[in-house]
C-alpha cells in the first residue's frame, strides 16, 4: 500500500500541451515584473488597478463613438442607400466618360461634357453624407463590440 501511495507521489502526471490547455479556454497569462515612473516595481494590486483605469479610459473612448452614433440609421439600411448612390454615381460616372470621349471624337460640345461632369459631382455629393453616416455607425458597432471585449478580459 505505500508503494503504490509512493510512486503517485514521485511519479507525477505528464503535463497537457499549451495547445490542449488553450483549445480547453485556458489564457497564457505572462508575469513580467512593472515598473512605475520611479523605477519601482509595482505590487500585482497596482498592476491590476492600472489596467482597470486603462480599461475604463477606453470604454469612455468607446462609449464616446457610441454617442455619436444615436439617432442614426441601422447598418443594414445604410448600405442598401449607399449601393443605390453607388449606382447612381456608377452611370453618371459613364456618362461623364461618354461625353468626354464624344466631345474629343468631334461629336459633342464642351457644355455637354461639362453638364456630364456637374451630374457627376452632385451624385458624389448627395452620397458623401450616406458615407460619412455609415462609417459613424459602422465605428460604433465596433466600440460597442470592444467594450463587450474588455468587460470579459478586465471585468470593469
């Protein structure tokens, strides 16, 4: 009986792979000694706390882009307008080209090229804004996943 007591205590257990051990949702976590602004080497609470502010800093950040983004309208609604715009400028765009190659063939007056090019110019503007809305509430979809993200990590 204390031979076989003794070979579990001196035989030990053949570790896992840091592979098994990750596929299983374990984290590698690396202890490397902190310093402060005076070269000291910060206690594990103070380190914990530094990271706890700096999460918080960013979840502001984030909350920030967040607020920008209220009132606006759903992704999905955005990107079905920007194809239609996308469209839009697509053929005034061949237009422009047409009238251009037209008026260098001898087929066409400057005026026309020129009527081409201004079609071209208010259909980019008129889709700009729908751009400018879409990255807004595209940049907030992601703050909101990243705070999802440093909630779990950091627990703030």
């Amino acid at each position: 009986m204390l031979e076989i007591l003794a070979s579990k205590l001196t035989k030990p257990k053949t570790p896992e792979s840091i592979d098994d051990l990750l596929a299983k949702g374990a984290r590698l976590q690396f202890n490397f000694p902190v310093k402060d602004a005076q070269g000291r080497v910060m206690s594990a609470e103070e380190v914990t706390e530094m990271h706890r502010t700096n999460a918080r800093t960013q979840v502001k950040g984030h909350e920030r882009t967040i607020e920008k983004a209220a009132g606006l309208r759903s992704l999905s609604v955005i990107q079905a307008e920007m194809l239609a715009f996308g469209g839009k400028t697509a053929a005034a765009a061949k237009h422009w080209d047409l009238m251009q190659r037209r008026y260098f063939g001898g087929m066409a007056e400057m005026t026309e090229v020129e009527q081409a090019q201004r079609a071209f110019n208010v259909a980019v503007e008129a889709g700009r804004a729908v751009g400018q809305e879409y990255s807004i509430v595209k940049a907030a979809e992601e703050a909101r996943a990243e705070i999802e993200r440093i909630r779990k990590e950091v627990n703030v």
